[in-house]
C-alpha cells in the first residue's frame, strides 16, 4: 500500500469563538524558513527480467539430447536441445506428398482444341465400269454411223450424245450433293464444337481456380509441417540464462506478464506464448530420452541484462508519476543496500487491492545498488520483492513548515499562525509534502511563527506568548 508521510490530520473540531473553557497551555511554535522539500511515494514492487520466455515441445516426441543445464548462460540463437518425433516428419511428408499432388494440372482428353470438321467422300465408281460405259458409248457411235440413212444416223448419233452428257451431268449432280450436305454438317458441328467448348472452358476456369485453392491450402500445410520439424531443434530467442523446464510462477509474473511490452517486436510472440504454456513440467523434470507431449515447457530463458520493477501505485498517488521520474530502492534480501531506479512506464489498467484500494501498476528501470560504506551492491533476482520510493515532487528554496503544523479542516488545509502573542487560524495552500516539512504555496511567509504542537487543539485568539 503507498504511503506518504508527514501530514497531522485534525483530530478534533476545533472551538468555536468565544468558548468560556480555561486557557490552555502555551503550544511551542517554530519559525517559517526556506528550504527544499522532496515529496516521496512509497510502493511494494517486484523485480522483473527484460525478458522471459519458456519453449515448448512442438510436437510430441523424445528428447533426443539437451546441450544445457540449469544456470547456464547461453546466448542468441544457440542450440538448447533436440527432440526426435516421427509424428512431425511423418506429418511433413503427408504435407509434401499432398502438395505434389495439387499441383499436377487436370486434363479434359482435348476439349476446347481445334474445331471438329467432317468430310463425307465422294463416291468412287470402278474404274472397269467408267470403261464399259465409255467402250458402250463407242460401240453405239460407231454403229450408228454405218447407218446409211444420213438423217437416221444423224438422229441416232444426236440420242447417244444427249445419252452421254445425262450421264456425265448426273455424276456431277451427285458430287454437288455430297458437297452441300458436307458443309451443312461442318457448319452445324462448328456450332456445336463452339458451345461444347465454351462451356469447356468455364469449366477449365473452375477447376482452375478450385486447384490454386487447393494449392494454397497444401502448401500452408508443409510450410507449417516444415516450421514444426525445424523447431525440434529448440535455439534460444535471445541471450540469457537457462532454467530446465517451465518459469516458476514468480518469475513468470515478474518477468513476463509485466514486462511483455518491453520485448523487441520480434520477440513479442515468443514471449506471449511463454505466458501461455503449460506449466506440467518444472525445472530438472527434463533429460535426454524424456518423452514429452506437444506444448510441453523443455526449457526457459531468462535475460537479466537488464532489470526492471513493476510497482503498485496507490490511486491517490499515481498522478504525480511521470516516466523519468526516479527512486530509491530497498530490497528484504540486501538488508542495509539502497539501488537507484527510474520510471518508464505508468499503467492504466487498475487492480484492486486486499484492503479495497486501487492501485496502479508502474514500470521501472533498476539501477546500480551501493551498500552505506559506498560498496557495491549484489545484483537482485527476478521475483524478489522490494520497496520504491519515487521521489514524485521537489521544490528548491520553498516557504516550508514542520509537517507537524498542519491541520486539515474539513476540505480546508490550515496552520496556526501567531499574531501579537495570540493563534491567528490560516487557510493555506500546500505544495510538496515531504516527510519532515511541507511547503506552503500560500498563507504564510517567511519569518512568521506557527504553532508546531497540539495545532489541532489551538483555538482562534489563544495567547501562544
């Protein structure tokens, strides 16, 4: 719980003018100088590293080696430990075999190529009856110009010409049929080939699209098989020191939970999911041959290069924080040490406390700690607890009085001034409150007196001579 110290309340309700009781006794009084006053805020913190992340098995498996142990200082980027898990590259293969097979292109036997034209053939007579008629026609000829009779063999010769041009004129009859019914039926089969080849096509466009999709989706699939089996090789994310197994819950919270922000950005998700991972497994638990589960904690990295404190602030003191603001540090576990510290952060997100207050949470830088010879102060671990002191306001040369001198009335700040022997009650406006004075921004001024004990108890025209 914050506290701040130094403020007297009013603990009785002051006389009114003229009450008949006794004269009291004579309240000692001090002067009203110039000094500087510093306003502290204490707060409980806890020690925290810059980073904290737990890696965790990505698939279920063995151990196959781990190259560290507890306490060990590794740095970025270095080996922790293998896992061997023939479920992950089973997995990958499935992957991989799945995407050869998306990626062959579906075929339709030729539909959509060139346009099916037909050519019906053109009767073919034998060539021993093109003879015969041709052998018939000269026979008749040379018979009908033996004929005596110049005008019989005349009209006899005329009838087998006429004879043979029928003859030739229906040959070519025939093929000018066969011609017409030809290009009637390649015309109806262009159309025909059109339609079937358009719809061909949309149909060639679906499956098209159908197997990117589906492309898209195998490839997804052995690129996250691949990221699995390339993570069975489990590397440190950042430099630091190594605990076997999961965080402990008060390095976790200190470490990671409040300090999550302060990760790079490429390191923020790693840290999210150590928040996450399951804590079954704690530190010694993990070996060489240890079967372990997917999600399992194998080992936690812990950066101590830099620490930091996260401090519950009380509601009644938070808006005097600023970042830069600094602090004075004591811990339970370096008795007689103090250690610098600065602000870098103050939260928005309330918690309440055990007795009903809120607090707010603030982040801190910690820095060096110096014992009171001046010897240099060991370094704290992430969870300890300690006590910050944020020095939240400062006034040099302020109108200052004894912390003791004031008395709050109501929604009113007094002291009790003397004038001519006697208390004179004045309505003052305070600045910084540190722990032995306060500092008056309005009321009194150097040089005066005020009553400095029993102020509550003072009543307006008493004699203080």
């Amino acid at each position: 719980m914050t506290s701040r110290r130094g403020v007297v309340p009013l603990l009785a309700v002051l006389l009114a003018a003229g009450c008949t009781s006794s004269e009291p006794q004579r309240a000692p009084v001090a002067v009203v100088t110039r000094t500087t006053v510093s306003e502290v805020v204490e707060a409980p913190a806890t020690v925290g590293a810059r980073a904290t992340a737990t890696l965790t098995a990505p698939a279920s498996g063995t151990v196959a080696r781990l190259y560290v142990q507890d306490g060990d200082t590794v740095k970025k980027g270095q080996i922790l430990a293998r896992i061997s898990s023939p479920q992950a590259r089973q997995q990958l293969s499935a992957a991989r075999k799945a995407d050869r097979q998306a990626a062959r292109p579906v075929s339709f036997g030729g539909a959509g190529g060139a346009p099916v034209s037909v050519r019906l053939p053109r009767p073919r007579l034998p060539s021993s009856l093109d003879a015969h008629v041709a052998r018939s026609f000269a026979q008749a000829r040379k018979a009908a110009r033996s004929i005596g009779d110049h005008a019989a063999r005349a009209r006899l010769l005329a009838a087998i010409d006429a004879a043979d041009k029928r003859q030739r004129a229906q040959r070519r009859a025939l093929g000018e049929v066969l011609d017409g019914l030809t290009r009637s039926l390649d015309q109806t089969l262009s159309q025909v080939s059109g339609q079937v080849s358009a719809g061909m096509s949309g149909l060639s466009a679906s499956m098209a699209s159908l197997r990117a999709a589906s492309r898209s989706q195998s490839r997804a699939a052995v690129h996250a098989a691949e990221q699995t089996v390339d993570a069975l090789v489990v590397r440190a994310p950042f430099g630091g020191v190594v605990t076997l197994g999961g965080a402990s819950p008060a390095a976790g919270a200190a470490g990671l939970g409040a300090l999550v922000s302060q990760l790079p950005a490429g390191l923020a998700s790693q840290a999210g999911a150590a928040a996450a991972a399951p804590a079954g497994r704690s530190g010694g638990t993990i070996a060489t041959g240890v079967p372990v589960a997917a999600g399992d904690p194998i080992v936690t990295v812990t950066d101590v290069s830099v620490l930091t404190l996260s401090a519950d602030v009380d509601e009644t003191d938070v808006l005097l924080v600023r970042r830069g603001t600094s602090a004075e540090v004591e811990f339970d576990a370096v008795t007689g040490a103090t250690y610098t510290g600065s602000v870098t952060g103050v939260g928005v997100t309330p918690k309440e406390g055990a007795t009903g207050g809120v607090s707010y949470p603030v982040r801190l830088r910690l820095g060096r700690g110096a014992y009171d010879d001046g010897s240099a102060a060991p370094a704290p671990k992430p969870g300890m607890s300690a006590v910050v002191r944020l020095a939240v306001r400062r006034s040099e040369n302020a109108t200052a009085v004894p912390a003791s001198a004031i008395v709050t009335s109501g929604r009113e700040t007094i002291v009790w001034a003397v004038r001519g022997g006697r208390a004179e009650r004045r309505v003052v406006r305070l600045g910084a409150q540190g722990d032995a004075v306060v500092e008056i921004l309005s009321g009194v001024s150097p040089g005066e007196r005020v009553v400095v004990k029993g102020a509550d108890a003072v009543r307006p025209g008493q004699s203080l001579s």
